[in-house]
C-alpha cells in the first residue's frame, strides 16, 4: 500500500514485545513507548526539508544542509498518544505540540472529539500525529479531518500496533497521509481490541483501569 510503512527494525520489534507483556507494569510501559517512538520517529523524519546554510567552522566557511521551514508540529491523539510525543521530541525538540482529545465510546467504538487545540500556521508545518493504537481507525480518521479543517496539509501518522482494518480504514480516508506502523497485528475482537495487541494503551500508560 502506497504511503504505508512498517518498521521492521529488529529494536522496535523486540521493544514492541516487551509492551507486549501483561507483567509489564507502567514505569516500563511509559519508558518503551517513548524508546519507539523515538525510533519510528527517526524512520518517519527522514524525507524532513532541508536547506544549505552559510556556517563557520574552525577551519573555513562553508554551505551545509539544516532542517527547513516552520518548525515540526507533533500532535498526540489523547490520551494515549501524549505517550509518544517526548521520543519525538528527542529528535526535534523545537517542535511545537497540538492536542486533539479524543475518546471511543464503548458501544459504538466511534471516536468523539473534547479538544482540539493546534500549533499556527499549521498549514506550513509538517505535522506528525501520535497515537499508539492504530484499532478500528475511527479514532485517527476523526483526528486527521480536524487537522485538514483548521489547514493541516503535510501529515505523518505513527503508530505502534495497527489492526489491518485500521490500515486500510484511514488510508481509504486519507491516502495522502504517510502512515508508520511498528507492527501489524493479526486483527479486531468483537470489542474492537487489537489481537494480540496490548490491550488498553492509554491505561497502560497513565496506570488507569
Ligand atoms: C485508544 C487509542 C486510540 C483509539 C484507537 O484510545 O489510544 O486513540 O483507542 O481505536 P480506534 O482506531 O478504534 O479509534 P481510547 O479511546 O481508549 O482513549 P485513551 O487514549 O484516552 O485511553
Ligand atoms: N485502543 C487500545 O488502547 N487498544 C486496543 O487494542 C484498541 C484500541
């Protein structure tokens, strides 16, 4: 599928299984997502503008590449998605942060939108949105038509477990988007958890139940 790639890195790999684990508890939970996510972020940040700048070394004068344009917009899906954003950040740290809040209801599994908030002129930002989980894909549909509404036009998705129905659900939706995946699992439960998945990632996180 044209504009989607899997990690296939033997770190991210072996790190996405210890996240795995049910014995994982949150303090290793919380450190594992932002190690993968700094390490999909470096796979994801490869085509970054760059420009040749005029710079002094101790030697001579000389024309070398720097990151161009406006700073880097790194937006979480909350909750879970604020997990990933400092191993971004690790690469970028003069990116500007935005927020979409949104949560999905147990019945229905639609996404509902409680906050949107996002860095200006986002039109002319790479915007690179978070969110662990990659589920029905309802959740990162909802997220990437708020950023297109308010402008957003150069956006990357990172997640890290998708199920192959959320793939194609949110490249159908958005097939200009670059969509990163750690790992594709085998698929949807009938309470649209991913299988063998992680179970809830933004409880993991916080250590909420
Ligand atoms: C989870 C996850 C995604 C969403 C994925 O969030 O972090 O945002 O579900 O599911 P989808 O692809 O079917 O939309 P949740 O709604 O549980 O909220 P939380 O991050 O606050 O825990
Ligand atoms: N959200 C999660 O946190 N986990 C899933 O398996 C699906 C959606």
């Amino acid at each position: 599928m044209e504009n989607v790639t899997y990690i296939d890195h033997p770190l991210v790999q072996h790190k996405i299984s210890m996240l795995r684990k049910k014995t994982t508890g949150t303090n290793e939970f919380r450190t594992l997502v932002e190690e993968i996510a700094t390490l999909m972020g470096y796979e994801a940040l490869r085509d970054l503008p760059l420009e040749d700048v005029e710079v002094e070394t101790p030697i001579e004068t000389c024309m070398t590449p720097m990151l161009a344009g406006k700073k880097l917009a790194i937006v979480p899906i909350l909750r879970a998605g604020l997990g990933m954003v400092n191993g971004v950040l690790s690469l970028v740290p003069s990116a500007k942060i935005g927020h979409i809040g949104l949560y999905r209801d147990e019945e229905t599994h639609e996404p509902h939108e409680y906050f949107c908030k996002l860095p200006n002129p986002i039109e002319q930002r790479t915007i690179v949105v978070t969110d662990p989980m990659l589920a029905t894909g309802g959740s990162a549909v909802a997220a990437i038509d708020f950023i297109k509404q308010h402008g957003g036009k150069h956006i990357k998705f990172m997640c890290i477990i998708a199920a192959p129905e959320g793939v194609k659900r949110l490249h159908e939706a958005h097939p200009d988007v670059q969509i990163y995946v750690g790992h594709l699992d085998r698929e949807l439960n009938e309470n649209a958890y991913i299988c063998p998945g992680l179970g809830d990632a933004g409880d993991r996180i916080f250590g909420t139940k």
